[in-house]
C-alpha cells in the first residue's frame, strides 16, 4: 500500500472542455430562441400581418424541424455528431440572414421554417457528450449533469437575446435588428469547427428515404388540414378529410419502417417501455414549451383597452422573459439533485406537474404583470426539469449506436407537438375561420385561455404517461449483464432498448 494517497483519474479527460465549447453553441441557441419573442408584435408590423398570423411562422418552422430532425440525428450516427451539428448551424445561419434581409411574410417565412435546424444542436451535443462518458462507469450521471449546464447556457442565452432585442427595437432598424442573431450563428459554426473533434458515427447503413417520404407526407397531410381550417373554417370537410388522412397514413408509415433495416424512424425502439413515454412526453412538453410562445408575447403586448392583455411594451416583455427564463436555468440546475432524491422518472414527472401548474394558473390569474411573473416562474421551472432531462432520458434508454437518433426524436416529437399545437393556436387567437381576424389584428381572450388550458391539460397527461415508464430503466446499474433476462433485449432477436 502506497504511503502518499493519489487522487484519482478523471472519468473522461477532456470532457469538460468538450462541455464549454457546447456552451457556446447553446448560448447561441438561447440567443436565437429568446430574441424575436419580445418584438414578434414588430415583426407583424413590419411586414403588414396581424398577431394571430404570426404563430404560422412558429408553425412552418417546428413543422420543417420535425422533419430534419430525424434525417440528421441519423446521419450523425453515421458520420458523426459533429459534422451534422456543422450542417445545421450552416442551414441556421442561412435561415438567419434571410430574415434579416426578408421584404415580404413569405420570404420571412422561408428564413424563419430554415432557422429550424438549430432544434438539432441540444441532441446532437447530449449525443457527444453521451458517447465520450461511455466507459466511465458513470455513463447516464455524467450525461444528465452535463445536459444541465448546457441547458443553463441555453437559458442564459435566451436572457442575453430577450434584453438585446428589447432594447435595441426602438432605436435601430429592423435590418440591423434582425441581423445580429445571424452573426451570433456564424460565430458558432467556427466555435463548432475548431472545438469539437471529429468522431465517426457507430452506426452503419444509409438513410432511409422512403421513410423521410412517408413522414413528410403524414405531416403535410395534417398540417394541410390545419390550414385549411384557418382559411376555410372548422366545418371545411377538405381540412377534417387532410387531417384525418394523414393520421390514417401513420399505418403504413409505421409499417414501412418497422420493415427496414436501418429505418429513418425506428418504430421499434420507440415502441419500447423504456423509450415511448419519454417521446409521448417530449410531444406533449412541445405544445407548451414551442407552441405557446408566440400567445404569451402577444398577450404581453395587448393593450388593456382590449379588455385583456399587459400593455407591455418590447422592454418589458424582455424583462418578463428574462425572468421567465431564470426559472427554467434554476429548474435545469437542479436537475441532478432531484433525480437523486426522486430518481430520474420521478424527476421527469415532477417537471410536468409545474408545467401544468403554471398554465393552470394563466386561466384564473392573467391580470397583472405580477400574476404573469408567478405563473411563468412555476412553468419555467418544469420546462427548464424537461428541456435538460429528456435528452438525456432517451439517450439512457437507447443503444450506443441509436443514441443520435433517441436524443433527436426528443427534439422531432417536441417539434412536432409544437407545430400542432401553433397552428391550434393560430385557428383559436383568429376566432374566426377566415383570414379577416378580430377587429384591429387582436384576439379574443377565449383564443388565450385555450392555449393556456390546452398547455396545462398536455403536461399533466404527460405525467400520467411517465407512470408507465420503468421505474430503474434510466439508472446507471439497471440493468445486468443478462440484456434478455431483463426483457429490454426479446428472445426473438430484434433490438432492444439498452446496450451492454
């Protein structure tokens, strides 16, 4: 026995370097995801469209990320995350400045539905950080302790966003305004390139485009719909037939992937215990965490002439997202200690209540500034507990080589809630089935307390769902070395949830 005691080695040298370099691409991510809010009532102005229409903008992007998402978690598995994260801060960027120089609602909508890429870059890092911790005996803590920071530098870049935008509305000019995002994006594709190091994905095969197909096509199907009603109203059998054929082309969807070998969506991890309710939970958390956004600036931003609404100015509304925001930064820090004293799926369930907590709220108290603060404090608070401890989740109960994939369809069923959840929100703010909205662009209070009921309703069965989750299935020592004994590997061969 030695006389001196050594300190011992760290579990994965290099590793929080790593993590400081994704920061930066997370602060970038934040910038993105906290600037437009405060000044989305600028926007409309600026290119002559009401607040309601606004939400399609949201609406064309999450639905374009839903897409993507798994195309490139794919192909990060197959030619390394890190060279996808360069893709699509490259196609986010190109989106940005497309914004900044946009004349018209259709150009800006064609920037705003490319900017969507960056959805990918939380998987994508939660994926690396994954693979490096993958021998350190500590694989799933160290990946969750890690997905909280960055989270944290996520939130903090929506605050540094919110304030800049803010402050900035009133004194320069909408070109200038909107080109700062884009060179924060630029700046992180360079960050990206010298920071992180280039690994080869694990897996093999190519990408499955018949499923990118397939998926497009549901997802046109029913966003077609949802079009439709906005333009023609809820009694329109064209938008309810869109619909209703697009949820009808899931069976065939599902059944073309379940069929291939290495499918774009694989139905059959997603369909494990372990895994679903982590994605169902992720298309619920989206509703409110995508699809609400753009409802709370506007309602912010409504004068109470109106009968409801804030009265806030650009400023203000930064501040309340700022403050907002600190919530989620706190709810992602504690992350690590509450699935220590709750465990991981207890984590995860505590989230979605305040999430449902803080919408509720919004129903009864919505009439002051103060009221805002509280509910958007106790929601913030769950969001920040989901936005770090989904990722990561999926990543647990996936194979090493699917991990790309798993973090990314947290961020692809995320998209896709939201995106639902936007143009739901679009139909409900317009009040009306036509394109002429309420009178002088404003919506009905009835239009925000839906989105408000339809958010806390999303979370709590959210809650509901993760009960069905495995209670040890996201835990470093859950699982042995019999994979088939434990029934995540089946007798009959195919694919199981968790590698050994």
């Amino acid at each position: 026995m030695s006389s001196t005691a050594q300190k011992p080695a760290p579990l994965v040298p290099g590793l929080w370097a790593i993590v400081g370099f994704l920061v930066c691409v997370e602060l970038a991510s934040g910038v993105l995801q906290g600037y437009y809010t405060p000044i989305f009532t600028d926007i409309a102005d600026h290119l002559g469209i009401q607040d309601a229409d606004v939400n399609w903008f949201e609406a064309a992007q999450l639905i374009v990320s839903a897409l993507v998402v798994p195309l490139l978690a794919r192909l990060g598995d197959i030619i390394g995350h890190r060279n996808v994260l360069l893709i699509s801060t490259a196609v986010t960027a190109f989106g940005s400045w497309i914004l900044a120089f946009s004349p018209s609602f259709t150009t800006f909508l064609i920037g705003w539905a490319l900017q969507g890429a960056y959805v990918v870059w939380l998987p994508l890092e939660v994926a690396i950080i994954h693979r490096r911790t993958a021998d350190s005996g500590a694989q799933t803590r160290l990946t969750r302790k890690a997905a909280a920071f960055l989270v944290a530098a996520l939130e903090l870049g929506v605050i540094v966003g919110a304030l800049t935008s803010g402050a900035l509305v009133e004194s320069t000019s909408m070109t200038f305004l909107l080109a700062l995002p884009a060179i924060v994006v630029t700046a992180c594709f360079f960050v990206i390139w010298f920071g992180i190091e280039d690994v080869r994905g694990e897996s093999t095969g190519g990408i499955d485009y018949a499923g990118l197909a397939a998926i497009t096509a549901v997802l046109g199907l029913v966003m077609g719909g949802l079009i439709a009603i906005r333009l023609q109203g809820a009694d329109s059998l064209l938008a309810w037939g869109l619909i209703i054929a697009g949820l009808v082309a899931l069976v065939p969807f599902g059944r073309l992937e379940a069929a291939q070998a290495e499918p774009l969506v694989d139905v059959r991890l997603l369909g494990q215990p372990a895994q679903w309710p982590i994605q169902f939970t992720a298309f619920l958390f989206g509703m409110s965490v995508l699809g609400a956004q753009i409802p709370l600036s506007t309602f912010a931003r409504t004068d109470p002439e109106v009968g409801y609404g804030l009265g806030a100015d650009a400023g203000f509304v930064s501040t309340l997202i700022g403050l907002y925001v600190v919530s989620l930064v706190v709810g992602a820090l504690t992350l690590p200690l509450l699935a220590r004293l709750a465990g991981a799926r207890g984590a995860l369930i505590i989230g979605c209540l305040f999430v449902a907590l803080g919408y509720a709220l919004w129903l009864p108290l919505h009439d002051t500034t103060g009221q805002a603060l509280i509910n958007m404090a106790v929601a913030g608070l769950g969001s920040g507990v989901l936005v770090a401890a989904l990722p990561a989740a999926a990543a647990a109960a996936a194979p090493s080589d699917r991990t790309g994939f798993a973090t990314g369809m947290t961020n692809a069923t995320k998209t896709v809630g939201g995106a639902i959840a936007s143009a739901v929100f679009a139909i409900a703010l317009a009040a009306t089935g036509s394109i002429d909205g309420p009178a002088e662009g404003h919506a009905p209070l009835s239009g925000y307390l839906t989105v408000w009921g339809v958010c806390a309703g999303a979370a709590l069965v959210a809650a509901i769902a993760l009960l069905l989750l495995p209670k040890d299935a996201l835990d470093d020592t859950a699982v042995s070395d019999d994979p088939v004994a434990d029934g995540l590997v089946p007798e009959d061969g195919t694919q199981g949830v968790l590698p050994r």
